[in-house]
C-alpha cells in the first residue's frame, strides 16, 4: 500500500470518528415493514446507519431501560399497532428515561384513528407518520423536529412521492 493510501485511509477512519453513524431504534413485528423502514431510512440518511431493532414491546422496554446518554439512539421508531396496544407503553418508557428525553420519537402506523394520533402526541411522540413510510414525509419530519438540516430537504417537487 502507498504513502498516499495510507494518508487517505486514515483520512475515512478519522471522518468515520468525526461522523458517526446515525443510530436508529426500530420496533417493528412484521419483518416486511422492518425491510421497508429501513429500506427508507437509508435513502433518506443513507448507508450509514446503525440499526437497533426491536421485534416487540417486551424486547423493547427492555433496551429502553438500558439506554443511556453514552449510547442512546438518535431516533426511534415504533409501531403503535404492536399487539396489546405495545406502541402506547414503548412511547411511554422511553419518555420516561432521562436519557432519551430529546431523541425524536416518531411513530409508524397503519391506524387513523384520531384518538391513537392525539394519544401517541400525548405520550411523547415527535411525529405520526402512516404507513407505508414514504421517504418525503420521514425527510420533512425530520427536518421539522430539527433531525435534519433544511439543507437536507429536497428542492426539487417531483420528489414528493
């Protein structure tokens, strides 16, 4: 290996330190909407991501009890429409856990009942996105909670889909 390969090696190791990857919790069940969740993610944060996943709310508050400031995630995900209203009680543990009071808790959901929209905003939720996750709205989301610089934000219209 060159001098100059090596300076440039070491260059995308100490960027990597500099940037780390942006650190995502996923609670999901169906493996399909966990393919397209992330599948999503990637092309909204790209390639460098580090995936958490959770497939149920037991596994869930588990995690969530261990999180702290040092390794927390930088965004959660969960689906409200876990079995026995699991959404509702992962939302609720991790609002109570110090360390994630500012980490972007963003719910996916299939449902459009009212109640289960104003009780995910009640419990802590920084946005309730339907499903299936489209990348313009998980982009504008994010941009709107301050996740993501408006720079970020697509300019051109047609992105919309």
């Amino acid at each position: 290996m060159s001098e100059q390969d090596k300076e440039k090696e070491q260059q995308d190791k100490d960027l990597g330190a500099l940037c780390p990857a942006v650190r995502i919790f996923l609670v999901e069940d169906n493996p399909d909407h966990v393919f397209i969740a992330l599948t999503v993610v990637r092309q909204v944060l790209g390639d460098d991501i580090e995936l958490v996943h959770a497939s149920n709310a037991d596994e869930a508050l588990l995690m969530i009890a261990q999180f702290t400031e040092h390794d927390r995630p930088d965004l959660f995900l969960v689906d409200l429409r876990l079995p026995d209203n699991g959404g509702f009680s992962v939302l609720q543990a991790a609002r109570s856990n110090e360390a994630l009071t500012t980490v972007p808790m963003f719910v996916i959901t299939s449902s459009l009942y009212d109640r289960d929209i104003a009780e995910s905003y009640q419990l802590g939720a920084s946005a309730v996105l339907c499903k299936p996750l489209s990348r313009a709205k998980l982009r504008d989301e994010l941009v709107r909670v301050g996740a993501l610089p408006l720079s970020q934000r697509p300019s051109d219209p047609a992105y919309r889909h």
